[in-house]
C-alpha cells in the first residue's frame, strides 16, 4: 500500500489488513499512516544525521513503520508513539551505520561524498563569513559527544526532553544538563 507525504511516495509493505477483514487491523493500519504523514520528514532529517546516504534512510524509515504496524498489531503499549518511533529509527540508523562501515573497511573504501551548497544571493565576503562561521559551529558540533549530539538532533526535529531522553535511554537530567552544556558550546562559537 502506497503512503504518501509531501515529498515523496514511499510504498510500506504492511500486512494484508483488508484480507482479514478486521477493523481492528484497519484501525491500526490509518494510525500507522497517520504518524507516518506526521513523522516522516523530522524522522528523515534524524536518520540522515547519522551519516547514512538517503537511500538507506528511506529504507529505514519503512522498516520503522512496519515495526510500529507490528508492535500495534500485537497489542503493545500505545504510551508516547513518537518517542518510540523515534528510538526504533535511532537503534536501527546505528545498527545500519555500523554496518555500512563495516562494509566499506572490507571493500578499502575511503571515498566520502561531500555535499555543498550554493546560495548565489549573498556577495563573496557574506559568503565567505557565513562559511566561515557554519565551519566553527560544525567543528564544534563534530567536537561534542555522540550522546550530545543526538539530543541536539532529537531537539531540532521538536521532540521534548523525555521523549529524547526515552528515545537514547538517558534520564531527563542528563538530556537537560547535555542540551544546556551544548548550546553554550554552539553559542560561545556563534559570537567568534
């Protein structure tokens, strides 16, 4: 069955719910649909973070979805849906990224994509000042640890403390004291 979001069409292969007739799976199959309309780009944007190629978030993204058709289907906790699509996509972006370096470390493959962009409006010396300031504050991004820098992920796709801090399985404390510590990093580069 084909699901469709704002950019693109991505066919989910959910189990056959029309054969079975039952309204009970029919039910559940809208409300896997509904979340993925939902969730579907921010969930994107975090599985991309993880450095895997679009491809491979796209594929993903499927598996999460299917696994919430099936964690619903069995009759599963409905508790915090958001959050629990949201770890099942961070578990699975790991498990893939360190698959995929696996691979590459046995195929000797160093190559790395590299990607710009170009925004011709602004003059060469905007430009190159806000290159200039992007570079600091990936630097300083790249400089935090992993744990930090899937909270601030996490936050930027709009997801609250507790949700993220049961998506990475940290407590609401160190989700906070991780965020606060990070953005005083990223500002204190801002103001360079």
């Amino acid at each position: 069955m084909p699901m469709r979001s704002e950019d693109s069409t991505i066919a989910l292969p959910l189990p056959s719910a029309t054969t079975s007739g039952s309204s009970r799976s029919l039910g559940i199959e809208r409300e896997v649909i509904d979340l993925f309309d939902q969730l579907r780009n921010p969930l994107f944007r975090y599985v991309l973070s993880f450095g895997l190629q679009a491809v491979d978030a796209e594929d993903l993204i499927q598996e999460v979805f299917l696994a919430l058709f099936r964690h619903l289907q069995s009759g599963r906790s409905r508790a915090n849906l958001r959050g629990w699509v949201f770890r099942v996509a961070h578990n699975l972006s790991l498990k893939r990224r360190f698959a995929n370096q696996r691979f590459q470390q046995r195929e000797g493959s160093d190559d790395v994509v590299a990607e710009t962009a170009c925004d011709p409006a602004p003059s060469a010396e905007e430009q190159l000042l806000m290159n200039e300031k992007e570079m600091r504050l990936r630097a300083v991004l790249r400089a935090l640890p992993e744990p930090d820098q899937h909270c601030l992920r996490l936050r930027a796709e709009g997801l609250r403390y507790r949700e993220i801090a049961e998506v990475l399985g940290m407590s609401l404390g160190a989700v906070s004291i991780s965020l606060t510590r990070s953005l005083a990093r990223l500002e204190r580069a801002d103001r360079r």
